[in-house]
C-alpha cells in the first residue's frame, strides 16, 4: 500500500488558493491514502468567531469536500484531511477520511490546544475506527497525540494506521512517534504544515517534519521545513501482530484490571 502525506503552507482564509496548491503538488502523485495537515484549507490563526464562521463549513456537504472528493476519484486514493466543522453546537476542529466512493467518516477533536479552546467545542463522540478494503484507520489531530490514551484507544479498537492530521508548533511530536507506534504497533502518518502565520499580534511558527513510521518506531520517511509530497510503501497487516517477541504479546501482556488502582 503506497501511503504518504502532503506538507505546505496554507494562507490563511484562502480556500480556493489552498485547493490550487494542493492539486498542484499532487499533479504527478500515485498513492493509495495521503493525508493532508491539520486546518489545510484555512489556515490556522483566527482572531474572532466571526472569522471562524465564515471559514467554517459541512463534512459532507462543504466546499472542502467537494473538491477532495473528486480529487480521490481522479486518483484513486484515499484521502485524510483538517477543516472546520460547523454544527447546530458550534464549531469543532475535524478531520475527515474520504474515499474515492465518498466521505467515510470524521473525527472532532478532542484534546484543544492553547487558543482553540476559545473557539473550538471539544470532541465527545470518542475515538472511532474506520474500515476500507480491509484495512482499520484512525484519525487523530494534532494535540492529541500528546495523550498516550488517544493513540491506545484507537489501536485497541484494531485500528492499524493512524492518520495525524497537524500544525505542530512543539518541537516534541515528531520524535515521540516512534514511541507511540512500538507501544501501540502501528503505522502512523503525521501530515503537518510548515510557514509562519502571524495576525493581530499572534505568531505561530510550524515545524514541519511529517512523517510515516512503522509499528517497529522505524522512521519509514521524514520531511524537512519544505514544501513537499512523501510517499512510501507499506504492509498494513503488519500491524496486526503485537508481539514484540516470541513471549510478549504488548496487548495480551496488559494488566487493566491494576492500571486504575
């Protein structure tokens, strides 16, 4: 399975001109799944509610949709991506899994960072898994991966890719990977962006480094700070065996019933 992500720098506000970037980085890419960052068709720093509604739209039915949904038949691929979600509640910060048939499943994010918490409502609908061809993927999104539980929920739950949609300012994600796919024995797919953003006063640098590592913590392929598509292959149903030696199965092996004492 050919799998990679796509790493740029969104302008803030600009749909059309980050779809046109996007489209033109694929232009000559064959890949089976892709995942694009966090927040790719907006950009990150918003200032005011009245910005986020304006930005904010449908997982089905919005105008990020019907551009990748066409853009996954055209290719042939899977693709995993970041928006802002409107609802009757308010606005979450999602990610979306969508097939060449149409969009699979979405995910709210569930652990906020910094000042999304004055803009964003946090995801209570859990941490679900998502089947296609046989395969199990979860979504998590950015901050997230700082909680230990997120990742292992979604394993437990058989999930055998993890799609990590991001705008990493920390300089801690991309190292801690290795060790979130040996204790979970999973592929993760981290897709963050680069560039800076800074509007009315606040500045965020993006660092950059996506990445693909396997469920050994081997680092399969890593970006730099530049603007790039990176593909790699892969064997899903490695992730299916969680032994890390003829003795130790890492989730038979677990004592739940003395972790809450």
């Amino acid at each position: 399975m050919k799998v990679g992500f796509l790493q740029f720098c969104p302008v803030f506000g600009k749909k059309k001109e980050n779809f046109e970037k996007v489209e033109s980085l694929l232009k000559n890419v064959n890949a089976d799944l892709i995942v694009l960052p966090e927040l790719f068709n907006t950009g990150y720093t918003f200032l005011n509610n009245n910005e986020l509604a304006s930005l904010a739209e449908s997982a089905r039915t919005g105008e990020t949709n019907k551009f990748v949904s066409p853009l996954a038949r055209e290719k042939n691929c899977l693709f995993a991506y970041g928006f802002v979600e409107k609802s009757r509640n308010g606005f979450f910060n999602s990610a979306a899994l969508v097939s060449p048939e149409g969009i699979i499943g979405v995910y709210r994010k569930v652990h906020l960072y910094l000042e999304e918490k004055k803009f964003f409502i946090s995801g209570w609908t859990g941490f679900p898994v998502f089947e296609y061809n046989k395969v199990k993927f979860g979504l998590l999104v950015c901050f997230d991966w700082i909680y230990p539980e997120a990742m292992r929920t979604l394993a437990l739950k058989g999930a055998q890719i993890i799609l990590h949609a991001a705008n990493l300012v920390m300089p801690y994600c991309p190292d801690a990977m290795v060790t979130r796919a040996i204790e979970n024995r999973v592929f993760i797919i981290t897709a963050n962006r680069i560039g800076k953003e800074n509007r009315g006063g606040k500045e965020y640098r993006f660092i950059g480094k996506s990445e693909v590592v396997a469920p050994n913590g081997e680092i399969l392929i890593r970006a730099g700070e530049e603007e790039c598509v990176k593909i790699v292959d892969i064997d899903p149903s490695q992730a299916l065996n969680k032994k890390i030696n003829p003795l130790n199965d890492l989730f038979t092996d677990r004592r739940e019933e003395l972790y809450f004492r």
